[in-house]
C-alpha cells in the first residue's frame, strides 16, 4: 500500500513512518512532507493508496490542501493533536483519525480499515469541516452512518430512535428509513452524548423530542410517532422522567 505522510512537526513525521515500519510493513512511505504543498504536490504524482494528512498546518492548512485535489481517490487517514471535543467531530463525520502520540494498535486498525473501505467524499469533508468549527457551539446536527457502500448524511433531528442489534445499531428516522451501522448502541450512546438523545432501555435510544406520549407503568413506556412502544428501564425511570419534564 503506497502512502504519502503530511505533517509540518518533524518529531512526528519520524514517529509515524517509524511506527508504520513496525507495526505496519505493508504500507509504503513514497514520501513524508513537512511543507504542506510539496505534500499536495507528491499525492498528484505519485497518486497513493493512502495518505497521512495533518490538520493544523502554516501556509496550508489540511483541508485546504484537499480542496486543491480535484478527486480524492485515496484512503485518509488524519493524524491529530485536537482535544476531545473535535475528536467527536470526527466520529460524526465517519472520518479515520490518529491521535498524537499515535498508538501502535490504533495504528494498525487504521491502516486495515483503509485497505478495504471506500474513499473519502466531499460531503464527508464539509460535514467534518461544519463539526470542527461549530462557529462556537458545540452542538452537532448531522451525523454520517457508514454502510458497505458508502456513507448516508443524515440530520439527527430526523433520528426518533435507536435499537441495538448485537453487535450493530439500527437508526429509525421518521420518514420511514432504516439505516444499519457497525456500531454498538454503546458507541453510539457516547457519540451522542450532550444531545437530545437519552439511553431509556439497553436496547434502546430515543430522541426525547420524538416522544409522542409516556406511559407510567413498573419502569413505563414511551410512544413514539411511528406508533412503536418503547420500555423504560426501571432503574432509568427516574432519570428519564426528570429530563422528560424538561421537554
């Protein structure tokens, strides 16, 4: 797999081709750049697999220096110093990311998922770039759900609820649609987190400003507008009618 690495840090430059030649010997550097538009310059010629982009960059920064390709045909990878915060903006946009220091397993599941998933869009660009600079909210609105052929880019607000699945998550939107992701209802509940989303049941997350009607009971149930009866955990009962109150 051949690979382009783009970061003005020096230090971190060496740090990842060293640790992709340990943990990850089928990934090919053809060229590592600390100058963001010789970087731009290489993915024209060279034309790799995957590139390693930083964010944070003088002259041009890592967005600009996409918005200068005219196709994206590679796997990207974003090797990031942000805090939690914008980290979140990355998991909502479906987009892959290292944290520095990078981790070597984190490395090496990076790496594999880029040898077989799609390439990223323009739309998963904006969305990025629309979470990671929320103009001073930290309020999420749309949220990209992977598929095996892509990505949907849907507004949370359409999102009544969503039901695990074993291993994988099913969102229902209020239109009708159904969407399956490779997601725990866990990861999805942290994903969510700070939004209007509440973990009523195990096996359930709901909108709380989709619920049409609550219905007392030993924990209770909620109505929603497709008309589904959705349980509340007893021992959530009491959390769930105290932010209930609040809608």
């Amino acid at each position: 797999m051949k690979s382009i690495l783009i970061d003005d840090e020096t230090d971190a430059l060496e740090a990842l081709h060293l640790l992709l030649m340990e943990t990850c010997p089928e990934v090919v550097v053809a060229g590592k750049f600390t100058d963001p538009e010789k970087g731009l310059a290489a993915i024209q010629s060279v034309k790799p697999d995957l590139v390693f982009l930083d964010i944070e960059m003088p002259v041009m920064n890592g967005f600009q220096l996409l918005e200068a390709l005219e196709t994206l045909d590679f796997a990207l990878i974003f090797v990031t110093a942000y805090d939690q915060f914008a980290v979140k903006a990355f998991r909502y946009s479906a987009v892959d990311y290292l944290l520095k220091p990078v981790n070597p397993e984190d490395l090496r599941n990076a790496v594999d998922k880029a040898a077989d998933k799609n390439r990223l869009g323009r739309t998963q660009l904006e969305l990025l770039k629309h979470h990671i600079n929320p103009q001073g909210s930290q309020r999420f609105d749309r949220i990209a759900l992977p598929s095996a052929h892509g990505y949907t880019f849907v507004d949370l607000a359409d999102v009544m609820y969503c039901e695990s699945d074993s291993s994988y998550t099913k969102f229902f939107l209020e239109n009708g649609d159904t969407y399956l992701i490779s997601k725990t209802l866990g990861d999805v509940e942290e994903m969510l987190a700070g939004t209007d989303f509440f973990r009523i049941h195990k096996q359930f997350l709901v909108n709380m400003r989709h619920i049409r009607s609550y219905i007392r009971g030993d924990g209770g149930y909620v109505v929603m507008p497709n008309k589904v009866n959705i349980p509340v955990s007893r021992i959530k009962k009491e959390e769930f009618t105290e932010r209930f109150t609040r809608f």
